[in-house]
C-alpha cells in the first residue's frame, strides 16, 4: 500500500529540499570547515509514511540531525538513494529485496506498517472478477509491490501474466488511463485507490489476500549506520514520536496531513482502515533472534518475486536485517 500525501505536496518538499542543499553547500563552502549534514530520509506519497511527516510538521524532528524529503514516487525515492541522495528511505518490503540485490547496501532497521487492504487493484464497472480481466490491458507502476499484487491477482484468478496486457504507466496517471480507456484495470494504492473507487471503478483484488507480505519498512544505507548511529537513533525515535501524536490525535493529525491532497480529513482517516502500523516492540520482535521472524514473511515474498523474475537470488538475510536500533530505542539508550 502506498503512500499519504500527493504529488504536488512532494514537488513542494523536493523544492524546497534543494534549496536546503544548495545553502548547505554554500555555506560549507564559504566557512572551509567541516560539517556533518543532516541525515536525510525520503519517502513517496503513503499514508503509512506520514507519522513522519507530522513529525516534521509539529517540530518533533531536530532539522540539524534529520531532513525529511517528500519525493513524488516510490521509483524517485529508489533512483535518489541508488543516487547517493538519500541516506534512509521508506519502502515496501519488496522493493527493499530488489534494492539489495542491485547492490545498494542499506538494512532494515524498523517494520513500519502492514497494508490490510490500502493496495488494491480497481476495474471497469463491466468487470466484476480478475477472471474477467483476460485479454484487456493492465495499468501497473514499475514497482515491485504493483507486480507482486498483480501477480497474486493472476493466480488467483486462474490466469497468468501473458493472459493480460500489462502496461506501465505511473500510478498518479492510473485514473485518466481507465477513464480513457487506455485501461481496463489499475494497481493502485490508497490514497489515490479511493479517488480511484470514487469515480466509478470496481474494487476486485486487494492486500487483505496477502497477509504479511506488503509490508513497509525503514533502511539505512550501511555507511551510514556504521559512521552515523547516533542519526539514525534520531531519526527513530522521531518516526515513533509521529506516529505517537499520530495515534492519540488521529483527528488532528488527519486535518493537518489532508491538506495538499484530494482527500477531506474524513475521506483520509478511512484510507487508514486498511493500514495497521506496528509499535515499537513489534517491529523489534520481527527484528530480533536467528533468525528473525521477519525473514520467514520476507522469504515468501522473495520467491513470489523469484517466481515473476524480478528477484535473482535468495538474498542474503543477515546483511539485509539489522536490529541494533531498535535494540538501542527498547533499551532507551544512545548510540555508542
């Protein structure tokens, strides 16, 4: 399920994060001394990132150790961290495994949420089963979770990819693609499902058949965590502390983080029935022992993505899953 704020929220926040380099540089540059940037950490819009965002907002987060960076979709985050852009970044389950197996070295250091229903992929009215869907085109995002959900789909249904014309067009175009005509069905994700379902398209597959495999999690690159653990100790405890005011003023958190989207703040608290965010004991216990329970939810998405040739290998579990974080943030203590 992805992901919270729109577009042009994000276009607004990548402005103004470039203009927060060009005056870091400047500055490092007429001073001559050496000086450690924030920790920056990008996200695509998804309401199960947005306890960061709030965050953010509310002033929970020290500008001087975290830069939050709002960027318009998951294929632009991955491209800024391939990039070197991003130090940390928010992302499904699946894309982590891609991205790891291209050879960008990050860790998962925190299990954020579970989609229980926010990806979901919308049809024509005329169509009232993914059985239906033989022979008509698909609109499906260059992304890992839109290929896992399509293909779960598929299986499903008794069909497989060659009985479908899929065709990649990116998600904040997915409702024109189907009003076009251009599709006859969409993998989508809230918010931007429900405006989807909104217009008059049909609901006929979504993440509640996939429990425990769209999964969102936090990585750091491993530079990072090895020279900076004090960062990202940081940017921790402000995802927690989001998602803290997140829980305990839902109301106010969804007045302030609807703004900028197409959703009013009714229309965005029900996109959250199909989220589950995990607390911070249970995104440790899927951190912890050997090996951890996280890796037998991963392992099965890993051979669905084998299964569909978007993964090569098995990865390689102990390089991809680091807990020391979270132990820091359960015990209350500091990075050494």
């Amino acid at each position: 399920m992805k992901h919270g704020a729109s577009p042009s929220r994000a276009d607004g926040a990548g402005r103004v994060w470039r203009a927060l380099v060009a005056t870091a540089l400047l500055a490092l540059a007429a001073c001559g001394e050496p000086v450690v940037p924030p920790l920056t950490v990008g996200m695509n819009p998804w309401v199960g990132y947005d306890p960061l965002v709030l965050a953010r907002d509310r002033g929970l987060t020290d500008a001087e150790q975290l830069r939050v960076v709002e960027l318009a979709s998951a294929s632009e985050t991955l491209r800024h961290l391939r990039n070197g852009l991003l130090d940390a970044a928010m992302l499904t389950l699946d894309e982590t495994l891609r991205l790891a197996e291209s050879g960008v070295a990050v860790r998962i250091v925190a299990v954020l949420d579970e989609s229980t229903g926010g990806d979901a992929v919308l049809a024509a009215p005329r169509i009232t089963s993914p059985a239906q869907l033989k022979g008509e085109f698909v609109a499906v995002e260059d992304s890992a979770v839109g290929a896992l959900l399509l293909q779960r789909m598929l299986t499903k249904a008794g069909l497989t990819r060659a009985d479908v014309k899929v065709t990649n067009i990116e998600v904040a175009r997915h409702l024109q693609a189907l009003q076009s005509g251009q599709a006859t069905a969409a993998v989508s994700y809230e918010p931007l499902a429900g405006a989807i379902e909104a217009a008059g398209f049909r609901r006929i597959f979504d993440s509640r058949e996939l429990p425990g495999e769209v999964l969102d999690v936090l990585v750091v690159r491993v530079d990072v965590l090895e020279q900076r653990p004090e960062a990202v100790d940081a940017l921790l405890r402000a995802w927690y502390a989001g998602l803290e005011l997140f829980n305990s003023d839902l109301r106010g958190a969804a007045e302030s983080l609807a703004r900028g989207t197409d959703l009013t703040p009714a229309a965005y608290k029900a996109v959250l029935g199909g989220l589950a965010f995990h607390s911070p004991e249970a995104s440790a216990n899927e951190l912890m022992g050997n090996p951890p329970p996280l890796v037998d939810k991963a392992s099965t998405v890993a051979d669905a993505l084998q299964s569909i040739g978007l993964l090569q290998r098995t990865p390689r579990w102990q390089d991809l899953i680091d807990g020391a974080p979270m132990q820091r943030l359960q015990a209350g203590g500091k990075a050494p």
